[in-house]
C-alpha cells in the first residue's frame, strides 16, 4: 500500500498568505513525479498555527527520489549563487510525519 507524508509547517498569521501563494506558484512541480498519488495544503482553523502539507506515495523509494530531484532543486532554485536573492521562509518550524496506508475507503459510487 501507499505511504503518506505529513509536513508540519509552523506559520505565523502575517505569513499565511505567503505560504499559500509560494505553493499556488509551484503547482504542477509534484505531481508528474513518479509514484506520486496526492497533495493537499491544510490550512489551521483554530487552536494552531501549523499548516499540513498532505503527499501520499506510491512507495518511500519514490518519495525519496522526488526529495532528491525536483524537491531539492525547486528549493535551491533562484537567486545568486550565495542564496542572497532566496525569499524568507514564510514558515518559522517543520516537522515532517511517515505513515504507511493500512486501510483505505472511497464513496461508493451512486
């Protein structure tokens, strides 16, 4: 079965918007990857401010092949050579979850 991987990210208020809208500009950039299944970006409601990035794989060895391809090339991407140019990071924390999908239900279908 799939994994899924949950990315924490701790974002103060003032930087929500800019969270969001760095990840509205890189849509696209996961999901030709191979083994990817699904993302989302869950917004805090109330009583946190930590945002989830939600991707579910096929396997941990396309999960890591993504890390090390596209991933780490969209963060290292822009700038000068020094990194100078790079924005700040909107978020202030991340811790990043594993899971392995053991059950799994879809609607049925009308």
């Amino acid at each position: 079965m799939s994994i899924v991987k949950i990315n924490a990210l701790t974002v103060p208020v003032e930087q929500r918007e800019v969270l969001e809208k760095r990840f509205a500009s890189r849509a696209g950039t996961v999901e030709n990857s191979d083994g990817f299944e699904w993302f989302e970006l869950l917004r805090p409601v109330e009583g946190t401010d930590q945002y989830l990035v939600y991707t579910r794989w096929r396997s941990e060895e396309d999960f890591q092949a993504w890390m090390e391809g596209p991933m780490k090339a969209a963060h290292q991407g822009g700038g000068d050579s020094s990194g100078g140019d790079r924005p700040k990071p909107a978020a202030s924390g991340s811790s990043v979850w594993s899971f392995e999908v053991v059950q799994q239900a879809a609607p049925k279908q009308a």
